[in-house]
C-alpha cells in the first residue's frame, strides 16, 4: 500500500509538472502575442503621425513669401488644404482599421492565456469566440480597405485554410485545443492580413521619419554649425540625430514591424502545433522597439524648438 501511495504521489507529480511546462510555454506565445501587437500598434501610431506631420511641413516650407494675397488666392489655397485633408483623412482611417485588427489580437491573446492557464469558465470561452469573431468582421473591412479588390493571394488563402489541420489536441488540452481548431484561420487571416498592410505603412513611415530627421539635421544641427551658433542645445540636438540615424532612420529598422508581422504568422502555426518557440520573433520586437525609441527622441527634441 504504501508503495502503490509513493507511485501515485510521484505519477502526480509528474503530471503536475508536465501541466507546469506547458503552461509556461503557453505563457510565453501568449507574452508573444500581445508583445508583437503593442509593438505593432506604436508603429501604426508612428505612420499616423509621420504622414500628417510631413505633409504640414511641406506646407510651412512651401509657403508663400508674401501674406497678403488676393481673395483668390486665398480661395485656392482652402481648396487646396481641402483636397489634401481628405487624402490624409483615407490614410489616417486605414491605419485606423488596421490598429483595431492589432489591438483585437491582442485582446484575443490575453484571452487565450486564460484558457491555457486552465481556466474552464464559460465566460472565457465565450469571450475568446467572441474576439474571434470580432476579427472576422475586422478583416473583411481590412481585406478591402485599399482597392476593394481582396489582399490575399489565392495560394496565401489555401495555406491558411490547412492550419486547423495542425492543431495538436493531445498536447494542447481538451478547451484551448478546441478554440485554436476553431479560430486557427481567422487568427491566420488576421496576421497576413496585418503584414500587407504593414507594408504600406513601413514605405510611409521610412520616407516620412527619412524626411523628418532630414529636416531637423538641417536646421537644428548643420545650420548652427555654420553660423558658428553652437552650444549645449547643440550637442544634445546631434546626440539626438545621430542616434535617430543609426536606431531609426534605415530601411532594416522600419521594416522590423512588417517583418515581425510575418514571423507572427510562423509562430501561430506553432503555437497550433504544439511547438512553442517564439524566440526569433522576440529579437525582431527589440528592432521595431529601437525604431520607436528613435522617434521617439526626434519628437522630444522638436518639441524643445
């Protein structure tokens, strides 16, 4: 008797162990998961703000050298600013779209980590389904937003309509394998979906931030330079620019976000599968976190005018 205790003492044990490691790496796809959409949502706030940004400077340096114009003029320029509002407007309104994609998956994600850490209510169920469906009413918006014609390519489409095929029952539990059978192409279409829209807005934020940090070397660091105008305002703005330049301002740094977009969609395929390494997704959050950290300090140091 007491040996047939010791066993199921030590069988316990080792269950509860076993339930131990899959939790934590079901933690850390989770941590994955919503790391990749706040990281993904500070550039979209990134694209928002570099499209609007630059095209008012063009404005401020494109301006007239002389105030006082005719009444035509004047009428011509509220055109003007007119048709360039609304053109910025339907950019603003996709990123808009695509932010609430992001932020969805993280919210689904967080979910998802309730039911891997074994949570059996039917609220949690319930509200991992309903952020499912959320995103599919979220990616029908998305997938048309640019032309109406859809995004995805009809190979990409077969690709991800095999993924709930992969779904590991026997690691992944009864509950949580039952919602990733269930949601494994939404979750699929969410991400292919992000990493082609996030292509768009690397091209805006690379030639945006390009042009910013243009701007701000000009004036702010080579003009006082020349004119022998220099102090500690000025070693603090080339510290800045310098750092913008080497962090920020390359075309490996801004496409970190589109790039992590895309390994997101290899780390879901192994989450369903059982595998769950998320460690080459983790090293490309740490670039797109230098682009931001890199905008962030040019727009500290703007705002110091």
């Amino acid at each position: 008797m007491r040996h047939l205790c010791t066993l199921l003492a030590l069988t316990a044990a080792l269950l509860s162990g076993c339930a131990t490691v899959a939790v934590d790496r079901a933690k850390n796809v989770s941590s994955a998961g919503i790391a990749y959409a706040q990281a993904t949502a500070g550039v979209i706030d990134v694209a928002i703000n570099a499209s609007l940004d630059a095209s008012s400077e063009r404005q401020v340096r494109a301006k007239p050298r002389q105030p006082v114009v005719s009444e035509a003029d004047q009428n011509a320029r509220v055109a003007n600013l007119k048709d360039l509002d609304d053109e910025l407007v339907k950019n603003v309104v996709n990123y808009i779209r695509l932010k609430r994609s992001v932020t969805a998956v993280e919210a689904y994600f967080k979910a998802l980590q309730q039911l891997a850490d074994g949570s059996t209510a039917e609220a949690t169920e319930a509200a991992v389904k309903s952020l499912a469906d959320r995103l599919n009413g979220l990616n029908d918006v998305l997938d048309k937003a640019e032309s109406g014609k859809p995004l995805i390519s009809e190979e990409k489409k077969g690709a991800i309509g095999g993924l709930a095929k992969v779904v590991a029952k026997e690691i992944h539990g009864a509950i949580l394998a039952k919602a990733l059978e269930r949601d494994a192409v939404t979750i699929g279409r969410t991400l292919a979906l992000q990493e082609l829209v996030l292509k768009a807005a690397s091209d805006d934020i690379r030639a945006n931030l390009s042009d910013s940090a243009a701007r701000f070397y000009t004036d702010r660091v080579v003009g006082p330079y020349k004119t022998g105008n220099i102090g500690d305002a000025w070693v603090d703005d080339r510290r800045t620019y310098l750092k913008v330049r080497a962090l920020g301002n390359t075309s490996e740094a801004v496409s970190a976000a589109e790039a992590a977009a895309k390994q997101m969609q290899t780390v879901w395929e192994r989450i369903l599968s059982g595998e769950y390494s998320a460690k080459e997704l983790t090293a490309m959050l740490k670039d797109t976190e230098d682009l931001l950290a890199a905008v962030a300090a040019l727009k500290d140091a703007n705002a110091k005018k």
